[in-house]
C-alpha cells in the first residue's frame, strides 16, 4: 500500500507540473519574425534594444517607445527618439554595448545583421528580426510586435488598423512610367527589386526601367539623357536629402517630384502615409 500510495503522489506531482507547464504555455506571449521564426515570452518586455530606424518607428506607433533602452544611428523619428542611446549604426553594432543597455528583448534588422550576430545576441536575450517587405510585411510585423505586449499595444494597434484602411487617391489614368531615384551624386535609382515599385503599382504607375538590376542601382548619365530625349520620358520621383538646387543636374526634360525619404523608403509605419502621397503626386503630375 505504501508503494501504491508513493506512486500515486508522484503521479499526481508530475501531473500538476504538466498543467503548470501548460498553464504558463498558454499564459505565454508568442509572435512570429520575418523570417519566420518564433518568439514566446514570460511576460511583455520593458528593455528593448530597437536595433533600426524602422523598428524604433514601428515601436513607438504601438506605444512601446519609453521601453526602448539603446538604438541605432538615424533613428529619429519621432523626435523623442534622439533621445535614446545610439550604439552604432544597423550594419555597425558593438555587442558589448548591446549587453550594456540590459534589454530584455533585441530587436534587429534582418538585412543588416548577419546570421552569426543574429545566432551570438540570442545567446543572451530574445531576438526577434525584422524584415518587412512593402505595406503587408510592415502591418503583419507590426501586428507582431503588438501580441509582445498587449497590453499597452492593443489601443495604438487598433488605430493604426483605422489608418491602414484608408483610401488611396483614384489610380492614375495613363500607368505614368516612373524612375525612383535616392541620389544624384552619383545617381542612384531604387530598383524594380525594391518594395516601392509596389508603391508605384498601387499608383497605376511602372518602373521606368523594368531590367535595372539590384536594389538600389547606379544610373548612368547616359541613361539618364536616354530617357529625357524619349517618346515618352518618365517621372522622376527624387527621395533624397540633397539640397532643391541638386536636381538641376538632371537633364533637362525630366519632370522631378520630391518624396520625403523615410515616406518612401523606410519600411515602418509612415510608408502607409508614403503610399497615399506618392498616388497624389502622381495624380497632381498627370493633371498638370
């Protein structure tokens, strides 16, 4: 009997750390990555390292912002964010300095951050990589982030949904051809790779040069003056920071429209904002 009462107290010893195991599972806070791994928490993480501009933008739109510890370089937006110690920038990052900052979730750019990085800072803190590609990738990975901590993300989660609902202007009427361009010295043109070039088809627009290799290729002056001669020469829609008088060195027969760059070209959640005023630059273009 002793026996027999011994092995029911070690079964239901066992059963109940089964069902507190399974209690905390299901207590658990689980959000999947970019590149599609899982992340689960104990509980919301109050020492975030936001290692991209993007991720601190996307961070402080679900309120998280004052839980953000240490940064990257060009991360200043919004402007409280100048506020938080930078530690390099995204493709440049001191670990030591990472482990300083004590965060207790990492949160790193996928296109930045080699695998090896990625694989040594998990070592020590939960890392979650972020990589969206165009308006879906960024709504889906901010949802993400928000189910780390809801219960100070649900209600700014709520309104960016309302803001993600709204209508663009009407398409354009011709399809324009349009060249995305992020630099004139030298010229640098975002390529069809790139996720703008969704931007632009939500536009009823097209890449102006469909064979441009890469992400962000070199335009040749030649090129350039290719086009400006053309049947039908595009529209050049500049995301640069370069000064107003910059883009007179642009051939002659260009019609150039300014973008804000981090409307343009930052995958956080302004590119919603970034969408809807490139379709009325264009619309404003065409009218014209």
């Amino acid at each position: 009997m002793r026996g027999l009462g011994r092995a029911l107290g070690l079964g239901l010893f066992a059963l109940g750390l089964a069902l507190g195991g399974a209690a905390r599972a299901e207590t658990s806070l689980r959000a999947v990555d970019s590149t599609g791994a899982e992340l689960s928490l104990e509980k919301p993480p109050q020492r975030i390292a936001a290692l991209a501009p993007h991720v601190v933008e996307m961070l402080y739109a679900l309120g998280l912002g004052d839980r953000i510890v240490a940064t990257v370089a060009f991360a200043d937006y919004p402007p409280a964010a100048a506020a938080i110690p930078s530690i390099g920038d995204a493709f440049n990052l001191s670990q030591e300095a990472v482990w300083a900052a004590q965060p207790d979730l990492i949160v790193l750019w996928g296109d930045a951050a080699s695998p090896s990085l990625r694989q040594s800072l998990a070592r020590r803190a939960p890392v979650f990589v972020s990589a969206p590609r165009g308006l879906e990738g960024v709504s889906e990975e901010i949802r993400q982030l928000a189910k780390l901590a809801p219960e100070r993300a649900a209600t700014p989660l709520e309104a960016l949904e309302a803001d993600w609902a709204k209508p663009l202007a009407p398409r354009a009427a011709s399809g324009p051809r349009v060249l995305p361009l992020v630099s004139l010295s030298p010229p640098t043109a975002l390529g069809p790779e790139h996720f703008f070039t969704e931007l632009l088809s939500n536009c009823g627009a097209r890449h102006a040069l469909p064979a441009l290799p890469g992400i962000a290729p070199a335009v040749s002056r030649e090129v350039l003056l290719a086009e400006a001669r053309g049947v039908s020469p595009p529209l050049v829609v500049l995301m640069s920071v370069e000064p107003e008088a910059a883009s007179e060195s642009l051939p002659a027969g260009l019609t150039v429209l300014r973008l804000n760059p981090d409307l343009g070209t930052r995958p956080g959640p302004r590119l919603f904002e970034g969408q809807r005023r490139l379709c009325e630059l264009l619309q404003k273009a065409e009218r014209s």
